[in-house]
C-alpha cells in the first residue's frame, strides 16, 4: 500500500474539492487523474463513466472507486471509497446533530429557511439537463411523460419507482432500430462473490427489518433504516437528484397516509423541511450527493439519544454506498462479456426516460409545498430563489457553494 500513497493523496485532495455534485466531478476526475497525475487514460475514464452509469447507486462513487480497483485491486477501491465518502458524510451527520441540538432556534424555519427552495431550483435544473441528455425521440418522451404522472399521482405508493423502471427498460427493447445488435464476444469467467455477497445482505436486511416491524422490537428503526437505505442504494438509477423523492415517498408521504397511521404507527417519519435542508446543505460541501443518507439517518433516529442519533448516521452511510461498490466490483471483471447484451443498453435508454419523469414530478411534488395561495413576501421570495437558482445554474458557472452561502444570508437576513 505504501506505494500508493501518492494516488490516495491525489485523491483526498480530489474529495475536498469535488464541489458541484455528479454533474461536475466527471470533469474534476478529468483534470486530477488524466491531466495532472495521469493514473488513467481519457478513453478508460470516458469508458468506466458510462459502463457506472448502467449500475444503480452513486455513479460518482463507482467511478472513483473503479480507477482505485484500476490502480491496485480490491483493497486499495476500498481505502479510495472510504476516503472520498468519508468528509462528506461526516459533515451532513453533523449537521443533523446542529438541527437537534438547537431546536427552539427554529433552524429550519430561519437561518436555513430558503435553502428548500433553492433545492427545488437544483432539482428542476437536474431535470433540465438530464432531459436533454437522455430524452432524445419520441419513444424517449413518451417515456418520461407517463413516467411524469403516474409518479406524481401515485408519490405515495411504494412499488411505483420499480415498476416504471422496469417498464421503460422494456418499452425500449422493442425496436433495434436505435441501437442495433452487437458483435458476440467470448465469455469471461465470472466471480460471483460480490454479487451473492449483495444478494445475501440484500435479504437478510429485509427480513429483519420487517421482524423488527412486525415485532415491535425496540430498536426497530435502526433495522428498518439499514434496510431501507440499502434498497435506495440497490435501486436507484439518476443519482442523488432520484434518491431525494424515493426518501419523500418512504419517509414523509408513505408514513403519514391514514393507512400507513394505522397499520404502522412506529414507522420513521421525517418532516419534508428537514429533508430539503439536508438535500440543499449536501450541495454546498465537496463529495457525494448520496451523503445525505448521513444526515437523513441522524434525523430518522434523533429521538432516541444521541448515541442513537450517531447510529443512524454510521447505518445510513454504510448502507447507501456498499450496494454501489459490491456493484461495480462484481460487474466490472465481465463488463466486457456484458457488452454483448444489447438488451442493457436498450434498457438504460428506457430507464433514463424514466429517471426524468421522476425528477420532473419530484419538482412538482415539491413545489405544493410553496403556499402560494396567500401571497406574502417570503412565498414570493421562495418562487424568485428557485427561479434564480435554476438560471444560475443553467446559465452561469455559479459554483453550488456560492448558492447556497447566498441562500443561507437571505435566511438570516429575512
């Protein structure tokens, strides 16, 4: 390992500075590793970014920790993950202690009261821009548009994101005119340790959580939060801009239906306000979007002490990022044999369509939440700061800091 200190100093300065979220880090990596210190080629890192982007989880946290497997095998990809996921998650974790521990100041509702809306800005222009990288034919938009209102008007029932990916990976395997066959190549021989490593804790997860439910048992959200961040992180496809409505649906929309009141009363409950600060604060610190989890994890378990409270932080990291290594550890050694399978690549065009209709009606979930049926000057200013966000966003090279440090002034200003 001591030869490789240099690349983990490479890449420590690379978390530190990775601002921007996935939309700037492909061009960071770009600049550290190809330019500066040349660890990877161009062509590898253009070639890794897209084969990580037909795996679900953090794709930014695949492909650093694919030029780490690059570099020096298994051992080193797990010191590049916990160094580049560590500063990120250790800085939300804290800032869900600041939101418990200063509860009379009304954080919320002050100094952080127009970072909600400014994170709606960041989602529309997510939206935006994953549109026009993956919606580009009729197919494609249709795609996005059922996908749009069934997950607007179904936000509250769990099994709508499987399904709609699922559907629109098919939709889009129908015609081959797009994407036509591939030449076969030879097999590799695969390692199905990772995978089978994945699966078991996939279940096992699972079935606890819902002992634990069921059962009433008295750490019960601490099981429940483990296994629901590992299904986020098994099944997510977009990035950080999709996992935030699958945490609204599990923890704000679905707990608090008449039904779910009923049946489940116990069940982890987060206020929508507490969710969009932590998803607006995750944009000004450097390193993964994903680290939200750490924030949303403290919050899940705050109630229950402080040592609890940590728990949920350590759980909710851990498990929204080993789905994404167990992943791109098992799939990359056969990425060339999967190429064959031009079902994939028909698939993903479909599932990206899919991924837009959920931003899109994430963002217009979101915005019910902007009363705009009595006009004051704090909803009037919420409409302008998600406006001016998009635009600066969209139109200028504003780096997300400076938003958020200029959101976080109006709060204490207003």
């Amino acid at each position: 390992m001591l030869r490789h200190i240099p690349f983990l100093k490479a890449v420590l300065l690379y978390t530190i500075t990775a601002f921007g979220g996935p939309q700037g880090h492909l061009g960071m990596m770009l600049k550290t590793f190809v330019n500066k210190r040349r660890y990877i080629t161009e062509e590898e890192l253009i070639e890794y970014n897209s084969f990580c982007q037909l795996l679900p989880g953090a794709s930014s946290t695949q492909l650093i920790t694919l030029i780490g497997y690059k570099r020096g095998g298994v051992v080193l990809a797990v010191f590049t993950l916990l160094i580049w996921i560590f500063p990120a998650c250790a800085l939300m974790g804290f800032l869900s202690f600041i939101l418990t521990y200063f509860p009379d100041k009304s954080l919320t509702g002050s100094l952080f009261k127009f970072i909600q809306p400014m994170a709606i800005g960041f989602l529309a222009y997510a939206a935006v821009k994953a549109f026009t990288l993956s919606v580009k034919n009729i197919i494609t938009q249709i795609i996005m548009l059922i996908a749009m209102c069934f997950t607007y008007l179904l936000f509250k029932t769990p099994w709508v994101f499987p399904v709609l990916i699922v559907a629109g990976g098919i939709a889009t395997n129908f015609s081959s005119k797009r994407i036509p066959m591939q030449v076969l190549i030879k097999p590799r021989q695969v390692r199905w340790t990772n995978i089978w490593l994945f699966v078991m804790i996939f279940i096992v997860a699972g079935v606890l959580s819902e002992t634990a439910r069921k059962q009433d048992w008295p750490n019960r959200k601490a099981y429940n939060l483990f296994e629901n961040f590992y299904r986020f992180g098994s099944f997510v496809f977009g990035g950080g801009d999709v996992l935030l409505p699958m945490m609204l649906d599990q923890y704000v929309a679905r707990p608090n239906s008449p039904a779910a009141m009923e049946k489940n009363p116990n069940a982890i409950r987060l206020k929508k306000t507490d969710l969009l600060t932590g998803y607006g604060m995750v944009r000004a610190i450097p390193g993964p979007v994903f680290s939200v989890a750490s924030f949303a994890g403290g919050m899940a378990l705050e109630k229950q002490g402080y040592s609890m409270q940590l728990l949920g932080c350590v759980l909710g990291s851990i498990a929204i990022f080993l789905p994404s290594a167990l992943l791109v550890l098992f799939f990359f050694p056969v990425w060339q044999y999967l190429k064959k399978y031009v079902v994939v690549y028909r698939a993903l065009e479909g599932i990206n369509a899919v991924v837009v209709g959920v931003m899109w009606a994430a963002t217009l979930y979101l915005l019910n939440g902007i009363h705009l049926d009595h006009i004051d000057i704090i909803s009037m200013m919420s409409v302008t700061i998600i406006v001016c966000t998009f635009l600066l966003l969209r139109y200028t090279k504003t780096p997300a800091p400076v938003i958020v440090l200029g959101c976080l002034l109006l709060g204490w200003i207003f």
